[in-house]
C-alpha cells in the first residue's frame, strides 16, 4: 500500500489571518463524512467549540487536498478530543492515528506550559470506533449515552507529562 504524501497543520486561531480559509476546508470534510456519509444533521456539525478549537488539517502533498481534521479543546479539567473523520477514499493510510498522535502532541505542550504532570483526553466515541481509540490507550468511562441520536462511549486517555 502506498501512502499518498500528506501533512498535517494546526490551523490559525481564532482572530488570525488565515483561519477561515482553513476552519472551513475542516468543515467541509467533517460535513462530508457526517453528514453525508453517516447521516448526521449538518445543523448539529457545527458547535460552540468551534472558535476556541484547536483545528488540525491533514491534507495531501503537493496538491493541498483537504482529506482528514481533529479538534481539540480544553475543558474544566481534561482536553476534549472530537470530529475526527478521515474522507471515505483516504482510510487506511494511518490518517486517522496520525491525527490522533498530532492532537496528543499538542495537548503534551499545552500541559507542559501550564505546568501539569498528567493529563486527560476525553473523546465521545461512536460505539464502532471505541477498538480504534483504544488502539492509542483510550478506555471506556462510564455508560453509553446518546449524542446527536445515536450511541456514544466516554473514552478517556491519561497522558503523562515529562
Ligand atoms: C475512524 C477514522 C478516523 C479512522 O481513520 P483511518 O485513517 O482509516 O484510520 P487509520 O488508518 O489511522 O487506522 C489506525 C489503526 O486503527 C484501525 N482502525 C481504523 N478504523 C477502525 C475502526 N473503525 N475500528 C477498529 N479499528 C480501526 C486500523 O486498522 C489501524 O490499525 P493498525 O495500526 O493496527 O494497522 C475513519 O474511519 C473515519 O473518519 N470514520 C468516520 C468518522 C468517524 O466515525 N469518526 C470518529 C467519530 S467518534
């Protein structure tokens, strides 16, 4: 199998030139991927999360191809991973945990800035993706629960900070 070249950026924040270009090529893959193909409302794709996201853009080399995104977030005491989605023709090539360990790599920094020696990454997980996260260390939390009308699973990773 050969894996098409790619990189992954961290998009601007909120406020900087040159984040809504990106945000919405994230966007658009996430609403291609749960809206189109999952089925998901595309009025429930977009949250209040979205502008104080850390966005990440995986997208193919040279052509700059938007194929994959995660965010992440800080919330009252852990880091919040969520919309993750790899488009449909670009699974398989590891985009998926690529962008995991991206998002685990800036949440290591972020922790090490404020000084914390442990931290917690929390993903709300479609039932039938719990054996991926659990690939990178995540276990489940907790019951079942419904988030936007289907099943979800509280994952939760510890990462320890050197
Ligand atoms: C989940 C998703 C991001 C995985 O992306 P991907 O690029 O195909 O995954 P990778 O190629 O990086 O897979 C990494 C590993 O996880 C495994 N894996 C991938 N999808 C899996 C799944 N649904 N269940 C179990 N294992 C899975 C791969 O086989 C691979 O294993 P290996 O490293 O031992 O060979 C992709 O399937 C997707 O976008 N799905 C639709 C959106 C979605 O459900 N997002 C999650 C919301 S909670």
């Amino acid at each position: 199998m050969s894996i098409p070249p790619h990189e992954i950026i961290v998009i601007p924040a909120f406020g900087e030139e040159g984040r809504e270009v990106l945000w919405q090529q994230c966007f658009d893959v996430r609403l291609d991927v749960f809206h189109h193909e999952q089925g998901f409302p595309a009025e429930t794709e977009k949250d209040d999360l979205e502008d104080v996201g850390t966005h990440f853009l995986l997208r193919l080399t040279p052509s700059l191809k938007p194929v994959g995104t995660i965010r992440a977030t800080r919330g009252n005491g852990y880091y919040k991973l969520s919309r993750l989605a790899v488009l449909k023709d670009y699974r398989q090539y590891r985009f998926g945990r690529e962008l995991v360990q991206a998002l685990e790599d800036w949440v290591r920094a972020d922790a090490k800035n404020n000084r914390l020696s442990v931290a917690k990454i929390h993903s709300h997980s479609q039932l039938y993706v719990k054996p991926f996260y659990a690939k990178f260390g995540y276990e489940s939390e907790g019951d079942e629960f419904d988030e936007d009308g289907a099943p979800h699973q509280l994952m939760v990773c510890t990462v320890q900070i050197d």
